[in-house]
C-alpha cells in the first residue's frame, strides 16, 4: 500500500514563492485588480438572473470568451468594459467598485529573542528584541 504524503502548502513550495518574489507590486496589483473585476462582473450576472451563456449572446462573443474572462486573466480594454456595462444596465463605474482583497497574503510571524545581556530588561520592547521565525 502506498503511504499518504502530506500535501504541499503551494506558498511552501519554492517555485510559487520565487514567482511571487520577482513580482514587482504593480504587477500583483494589476493581478488582483483583474480577478476582483471578474468577480465582479460575474456577480452582477448572478445578481441580475443572466446566465453565462445569455450573456455571451446579448455581447455577440462565444461562452467560451466570455469565461475567459470571467477566469481573471483578461486584461480589458476601455471598450469591452464599456460593452460590458451597457449589457449589463450599470454605470462603467459600479463595474470597477470593489474593495480590494490582495490575493497574495503574507503572514509573518515573530517571537522575541531570550535577552544577551543583563541590561536588556522585559520592558524594553525595541525592534532589535523580535526575531522572524520561519
């Protein structure tokens, strides 16, 4: 029988991190900014009772675009966004509203380090006293 490994973290794995590492923060930004657009359209759809397949047809496009862009990777243009608003009887605007959640969180976790010395006290609390941990 085979053994059950346990699963990689993917923010463990060292590809994922030196991706997330060579990218610059307008970068990520631009990353995050393009799924919070899709999940925003894609609510609106739900919201109004448009399926995804109508509303490829009300746009003329092919379901098959439309869930390309409906995947986060699209990168639109002023015009689509325009397209796409007036299918869906909302302001360009109320299309690009939404609160953004980075994608990518980072948790650091620090302890602070056993005193080196008689003169630190408990009370002194400087950045010096605090290790990251790993």
């Amino acid at each position: 029988m085979f053994s059950k490994q346990p699963k990689k973290s993917l923010f463990r794995d060292n590809l994922l991190k030196a991706l997330l590492e060579g990218m610059k923060e307008v970068e990520k930004v631009q990353v995050e900014t393009k799924f919070n657009l899709a999940q925003n359209i894609e609510n609106f759809l739900k919201n109004k009772g448009i399926s995804k397949s109508e509303f490829a047809a009300i746009l003329g496009k092919s379901p098959s675009e439309i869930s390309k862009w409906l995947s986060g990777k699209h990168n639109f243009t002023i015009d689509t966004l325009m397209e796409i608003a007036h299918a869906l009887k909302v302001d360009i605007a109320e299309l690009l509203k939404f609160k953004p959640e980075p994608l990518f969180k980072t948790e650091i976790k620090v302890h602070r380090k056993p005193p080196t010395d008689s003169k630190q006290s408990e009370n002194s609390d400087t950045f010096d006293d605090y290790e990251m941990l790993e």
